[in-house]
C-alpha cells in the first residue's frame, strides 16, 4: 500500500511538471551572420552576443500574455553573401520566427530587410551601417549603432582638422559598405578641402594589393582611406610595409576596428598608422560596457572583436517590445518597437521613426603597441 502511494505521488509530480512545462511558451528569435569564410570571426562574436541574451534573458524567467517564455536561438549563416542571405531571411519566415536579430554586413541585410518586411518580421541589426538600409521605411527595420554617414564624417573631420592631412588616396572593396563609407568619408574630406588624388578599387576576397598601392604611391597621399574589412585591411598593411608606405596614416570605418586586424597585420609597422571608427561608445564609456565585457570574456574567451554588445542589446529590445505589446506575435508588438526607451548595455536606446537610433554616438580608435585603444 505505501509502495503503491509513493509511484501515486511520484506520478502526480510529473504529471505536474509537465502540465508546467507544456505551458512555457518557446519563442525563437533569429540571428544571421556570416559563419563561414573570411568574415566568421566577426559571425561568431555576434552569435555569442544573441546567445549571451537569450541565456540571460531565460534566467530572468520572462513571462509574455500569461506564459513563461523559454526564448530560443535560430542561427543562421549567410557567409556574407547577399544571395545567401535573402535565403535564409527567407528560412526564418518560413519557420515564423518571432524576431531577427542581423545581419551582419549592409550588402546581406539590404536585400534581407525586404523579405523581412514582407513576411511581417521585426529585425535589428547592431553591425550593418549603410544608410540605405533605412530608406525604404519599412517598419520591420530598425539599427542599433551609428551608420556610415556619422562614421565616414567623423573620419573625414579628424582627418582635416586634428590631423591637418592634405591628400589621401581612397580604396573600397564594392560592397554596401564598403563603397557607402568610402564615398561618404571622400564627400566630406573633399568639403574640408582635402585632395582625393586616388581612388581604387578592389573586391572583399582580394588578397594582392601590390597594384594598387604602388599606383597609390606614385600620388604621395598623406593617408589611405580603405572601405571593407579587415581580412583586406591586414594583408594591405603588410604590403604597405613592403613598399615603403609604414609612414601613410590608414583609415577606415568599424569593419577594420577589431582586435583580429592585429593578428592579420602580423607585426606590420603600418598598423601604428591605422585610425578607425566605431558606432557607439567605447566598451569602457558604455553604460554597462566594463562588466558586460568581463561576462563575455570568462563564456567566450578571445572572441570579441566589435558588435555582440549590440547584438546582445538588440536581443533584450525585441524582448522588451513583447513585454510590453504583452504579445510576441510581430503583428502585434512591432508597433511597439519604434517607442523603445531601454537602458541597454550600449546605450540607451532609442529610435527615430526611419528606425535609426536616437542620438547615436561613434568612438575613433588606433593601435598602440599592437593594442586597440580608444582616442575619444
């Protein structure tokens, strides 16, 4: 009879648990970025910045229309290919994700943001900064840091006016991004009274600069603008060097500003010469910047370059939005998207009705001793 008992309440325990648990709400939230090729490292950051949310955020024990949410990762790799990633937005409408947070370059999240907007699919991105991102209106579309136009100018008024440079040679690699704050950064250098005595181009595979840059030598710029990334931007320093350029200043906007340029460079004297920019404050000015970054290091040791701290924060505003829309259905909370108000750990945030955010700040960096570090 007491055996008998016991396998009774044994029973109606799990029974209740699993009463409890069928009533905990699965929400999925997307993250895209490129996890395979030349650009993963920055894939990878961004995917641990989504996952230290979630993991964050399930902690907290959300509840959302009168039901714990469990929130769930849907990660997919676009490998930084526009084609690729309209695939994929189009893979989490199809499994009605209730948010996205990505993509990671301008060139995969422009066309992104159409199937997005299409399927009814709120997405942030805290990495992609071309301004045309914005310019279609959709109310699907929103971003978390500065675009090209605060970073291109920021560049171009450093370079003019703490600097004094005089003639600077431009390169991009043809992408969104990169040609966006190249020709934004050459516009406002050219109204400072700058010369542009070059411009070149080059793709965002390239390896081989030597063409280029000895073309660019011939001009005798005083600096090197480059638009695109930093698997380029290292190999093109190393070359810099052989030819003789160490001295040129080099600069370039937040796809050049990580730690791994360091390891790319290999000991590249014209790393010295770099100074790039960033949208949003510096780690160490960020409102929860410093011990953010200490959580991240002890999950993820030696994988930070640039953007999961905004990756994580556009995580906690999708989040935000639902709580307060009491709904995780888009249709339903993404009007309450463009009236965040949320203390994140970049900034506070909060957005214009384009989508772009209010009052976003940028920080210029350089490379000292073979370290990052902030010079605003």
């Amino acid at each position: 009879m007491q055996m008998k008992l016991k396998l009774t309440v044994a029973a109606a325990i799990a029974t209740a648990a699993g009463v409890s648990l069928a009533q905990d709400m699965v929400v999925k939230i997307g993250h895209v970025a490129p996890m395979s090729g030349g650009q993963a490292h920055y894939g990878k950051d961004n995917e641990n910045g989504v996952r230290m949310a979630i993991e964050d955020l399930n902690a907290q024990g959300v509840t959302i229309g009168g039901k714990k949410v469990k929130f769930e990762i849907a990660a997919e790799d676009d490998a930084a290919d526009p084609k690729q990633g309209t695939a994929v937005a189009q893979k989490l409408c199809d499994a009605k994700v209730a948010g996205v947070v990505g993509h990671l370059n301008s060139g995969t999240t422009i066309p992104a943001a159409k199937i997005y907007n299409d399927c009814g699919i709120p997405h942030i991105t805290g990495a992609a900064t071309n301004p045309n991102l914005t310019k279609p209106g959709y109310k699907t579309t929103y971003r978390i840091i500065a675009n090209d136009l605060a970073l291109g100018a920021g560049l171009a008024f450093y370079a003019a006016d703490t600097l004094k440079l005089k003639k600077i040679a431009v390169i991009d690699d043809r992408t969104a991004y990169g040609q966006g704050v190249a020709e934004v950064f050459a516009k406002v250098a050219k109204s400072k009274g700058i010369e542009i005595v070059d411009q070149q181009f080059t793709t965002d595979k390239a390896t081989d600069f030597m063409a280029i840059l000895t073309a660019i030598k011939a001009k005798k710029p005083d600096a090197v603008f480059y638009g695109g990334m930093d698997a380029q931007a290292g190999a093109m320093l190393r070359q810099m060097d052989q030819l003789g350029l160490s001295n040129l200043k080099y600069f370039g906007g937040d796809g050049i500003c990580t730690s791994e340029i360091i390891k790319i460079a290999a000991g590249a004297k014209s790393l010295d010469g770099v100074i790039c920019a960033e949208g949003g404050a510096s780690l160490a000015k960020m409102p929860g910047g410093t011990a953010w970054k200490a959580k991240y290091d002890a999950k993820y040791p030696n994988q930070f370059q640039v953007y999961s701290p905004y990756t994580y924060d556009a995580t906690f505003v999708l989040v935000d939005a639902m709580k307060r829309a009491n709904s995780t259905d888009p249709k339903v909370y993404i009007p309450k998207i463009v009236q965040t108000n949320f203390k994140g750990v970049t900034a506070n945030i909060a957005f214009e009705p384009t989508g772009e955010m209010k009052n976003p700040s940028i920080t210029l960096y350089t490379y000292t001793g073979g370290k990052k570090a902030a010079l605003n």
